[in-house]
C-alpha cells in the first residue's frame, strides 16, 4: 500500500524533472552575471559598441551650386509664365479669357462670357476672337527669353550669355536674337554693311609719272617716262622697252605698272602755241596695266595729267572700326565675307557708294553726309 506522498512523487515526476532542468539552465546563465564585477560588465558593453557598424555612411555633403541658384532666384525670382490649359495645373485647372471682338469689329458682337484662352471663335456666340499675345519668361533678365536660350543651348539663369559671341561672327547673342538670326551659325548674322558709312569725299588720283616720248629703236621703241614728284632731271626719267615693267634703271622706284602695246596715230595739234592753225603731227600712244589688278590705262605723249581712278574712305564701325580705301571694281573684307564696290558717284553733292556682297543677291547703296 503507498503512501499518499509517494503518491504524488508518481504522479508529477515529469514537472518535477522539468523545473529541475530549468533551474540548472537559470544558473549557469545567470551565476556569471551575478558573480561578474561592474568593471567586467562595462568592458563588455564598450566592446559591443566598439565593434558595431553603421546602417549606412553618413549623410552627403550638399551640393553648393544648388544653394547658390537658390539664393539667385530669391535675388531675381522669375516671371509666372503663362498657364499651359493642355496640362493640369495647382494653380488653374484651365486658362480662360472673357470673350470680345477682333480690332475693328463691331464690339457688341462679343458676349463677354468666359472662354478657353486658346479659342479663336466662341463657341457662345461664335464670335471670332484676336489672336493671344505670346508671353515670354526671361528669368536672368538679359533679354533674352528663356525658350529661345534653351533652344540655342543658352544657360537661361546665367545673364553673361547674352554678350557673348557663340559663332564667333562679330555679333553678340543678343543681338542675333533681336536680328532673328542664328547665334550658333556664322554664316547667319546681322548685315556687315548696316554698319559701313561713308568718310569724307570722293578723291581722284592720278598717275605720278607721264609718258614722255618715244624713239625708234631696231625692230622696237623705246619709251621714256617721267616722274612727277621729283626734280631731279636724272633719276626722273625711266627709259624701257615694250613690255617691260616701268621703274628706275637702279630698280629703286617701281611705278607698278608694265608698259604694253605701243601705237603711233597722226594727229592734229597747233602750229605753235596760243595759234589756231593745226598742223598734222606723229603722236604716240602707249598702254600700261597695273600690275596688282590689272587696270589698265592709255596714255598719250605729252599729257601730264592723268586720271587713275576715283577713291573713297568707308569706315566699318564695329569691333574698334577699320577704314578701307575703295575705288570702282575694288574687293574688300569684312569677317571672311566678300563685298565688291558696284559703282562711285556723287548725288546732290554728297558721295554715294554702291556695294554688292560676294554672292551678287545682296546690294546696298550707302550714301555719305
């Protein structure tokens, strides 16, 4: 017969083993804390934070250039442009403009009501309606629109474009804007010759020597020339062959014109000076050609005085100005591009010069003052 305390020991000897092995686990884990001085403790908890590692490596340094367009907009905050109706908006849900009529229509047509901006009828009244005025953003303030920079390639927040000169054809981006030409194309610019005027008057020169004589010489003659702007009698004379370029003999002084087809003709000339009666006489006639263009001249025995060309000064007033001398025929360049001088005239007593681009579509007449 049991007892009723072995009983009982029958009954629960599982729990009992259980809290047996539950009470083992809960010393050994916690016997070493208890026993385990402060010191030991705050060493193991400094090296767990010794050895821990961020989540992540900190936060980026921010970006200066996005501080300072911010402190740029508070300077110059850009324009409301208008509302784009096609594409929803916080601000509007649609622009609207009150109906009216077109300039110069009967006003009292229009109902007045409010309509789609982009409407060019009513569709109340079926009144037609003027066209809308384009507004244009210009955040920088340099007159340039920002549409029109972004389309060039322009920064429309930087003010220092507008003077810059993107094709490198004299003009700045501000100005082929106003232009309407291409800032990125130097062959689209503003015309060079809005910029040419005329300098003083018109000026003829004249040859500084003349043809003196000639004599026979073998199969051939030979001419003499003189110089005008000297006196001495030796060095003014230049004696050469046809031909042959007229200079000196010491080739110091070269006139630049070469000595071609000589010619005699019988001419009428007075019998002696201040007489009226003629006598028929043997004259020659030579003809020179410059040798830089090849302008040609006829010359006569004896004339002094002989007209070359008739010259004028235009000025380019761009780019710290240039002045060209121009005479009938005359090529001269500005930026690469060609002009050839059409024609010099005098009108009402001011000089007036004619000038045509190199492709012959473009002529201006510029007129002097």
């Amino acid at each position: 017969m049991t007892t009723g305390k072995e009983s009982f020991f029958k009954a629960h000897w599982d729990w009992l083993v259980a809290v047996l092995g539950l009470a083992a686990v809960a010393a050994v884990v916690l016997l070493p804390m208890l026993v385990a001085s402060d010191d030991d403790v705050a060493s193991n908890v400094q090296a767990q934070l010794n050895s821990a590692k961020p989540a992540h490596d900190g936060v980026e340094p921010a970006d200066p250039k996005l501080l300072q367009q911010a402190f740029r907009s508070v300077r110059n905050p850009p324009r409301l442009g208008e509302v784009d109706a096609k594409k929803p908006s916080f601000l509007a849900s649609e622009r609207r403009i009150f109906c009216r009529a077109e300039e110069g229509a009967d006003p009292k047509k229009a109902c007045g009501r409010p309509i789609p901006a982009e409407a060019t009828e009513c569709p109340f009244c079926h009144t037609k309606q003027p066209a809308l005025v384009k507004i244009e953003v210009d955040s920088d303030h340099d007159g340039l629109p920002n549409e029109w920079e972004l389309q060039y390639g322009f920064n429309p927040n930087d003010a220092k474009d507008a003077a810059l000169d993107a094709d490198a054809d004299g003009f700045t981006n501000l100005e082929e804007y106003e232009a309407k030409t291409d800032p990125k194309d130097p062959k689209s610019h503003p015309d060079y010759l809005d910029f040419v005027s005329v300098q003083g008057t018109l000026k003829q020169t004249f040859l500084p020597f003349y043809f003196k004589q000639y004599n026979p010489v073998k199969n051939t003659y030979r001419l003499t020339f003189q110089r005008l702007d000297i006196k001495s009698m030796y060095d003014r004379m230049m004696q050469v062959e046809q031909g042959a370029a007229i200079k000196s003999a010491d080739g110091k002084f070269d006139t630049g014109y070469v000595a071609k087809n000589f010619v005699t003709k019988e001419t009428e000339v007075p019998a002696y000076k201040g007489s009226k009666m003629m006598k028929k006489v043997k004259v020659g006639f030579v003809d020179i050609e410059r040798v830089k263009d090849g302008k040609k001249i006829t010359l006569r025995e004896g004339v002094t005085k002989i007209p070359v060309e008739t010259q004028l000064d235009i000025a380019y007033e761009r780019e710290g100005g240039k002045t060209f001398t121009v005479s009938n025929g005359a090529v001269f360049e500005i930026h690469g591009v060609k002009y050839r001088v059409k024609s010099l005239e005098t009108k009402n007593g001011k000089p007036v010069v004619t000038i045509q681009d190199e492709t012959g579509k473009k002529q201006k007449i510029i007129q002097g003052t």
